[in-house]
C-alpha cells in the first residue's frame, strides 16, 4: 500500500522530465569527457610516483642491514682465522728451530737460576772492611 504513493511520484517525476527540451550538448562532448578522465588518471599516477613506497624502503633497509651484519660477522671471522693459523704457524717454526732441552740442562736448572739473579750487597761484610 506504500508503494502507490512512490510509484505516483515517480510517475509525476517521469513526467516532468519528459517535458523538458533537450539540452544542446556539443559534438565533441564525448571526447573531451574521456580527455578530462584520461587527465584525472594521470594526475592521480603522478601524485603517486613521487611518493616513497614506506613498506619497500623498511625492506630495503632491513635487507641492506642484514647484508652488511652478515659481511662483517664473516670478515671479523676470518681475519680471526688468519690470525690464529699465522700464529700456529710462528708456533711451529720455533719449536722446529729450537730443539728442547737435555736432561743435564734440566738437572742443573736451580743452579741456572740463581745465577741470573742480581747479587746481594753484604751489609755486615761492608761494615767489617769499613
């Protein structure tokens, strides 16, 4: 029963238009809507490509920061490397150049020692010469 009143006023609305003349719309009308669209689209993609892709650059970044991590982790590891095997290698060439000690050299060690160490002025011997 609604429905009567819409569909009345629809008809009158009908109607109404019906009686209006035809706009004057020029020949070239079509063309310059699709131009205008075509010029809104390109607009639109231009604004777009100056602006930086956030979700990319994060990427990049984190890629880039787990490359160079990775590069000096194994840079750090291999001058560590170089290092140690150089070492051993000075290691090796001194216990070839120097043979070990005799068991005679061994015996004799605590004689060796005491040698080296500096001489002691006697206090009570100086007193006496004195």
């Amino acid at each position: 029963m609604k429905n009567q009143p819409d569909n009345l006023r629809e008809a009158q609305l009908t109607e109404a238009l019906n009686q209006l003349p035809n706009a004057a719309v020029p020949s070239n009308f079509t063309a310059r809507v699709l131009a205008a669209i075509e010029l809104e689209a390109s607009k639109v993609e231009r604004s777009h490509g100056w602006t930086l892709p956030w979700h990319l650059l994060w990427q990049r970044v984190a890629v880039m920061a787990a490359v160079l991590i990775f590069v000096g982790v194994s840079l750090q590891r291999y001058e560590t490397h170089s290092h140690r095997l150089a070492l051993a290698k000075n290691v090796a060439l001194v216990t070839v150049a120097q043979p070990p000690p005799s068991v005679d050299t061994l015996e004799n060690l605590d004689a060796i020692q005491r040698m080296s160490q500096p001489a002691r002025a006697d206090g009570e011997l100086l007193a006496a010469l004195q």
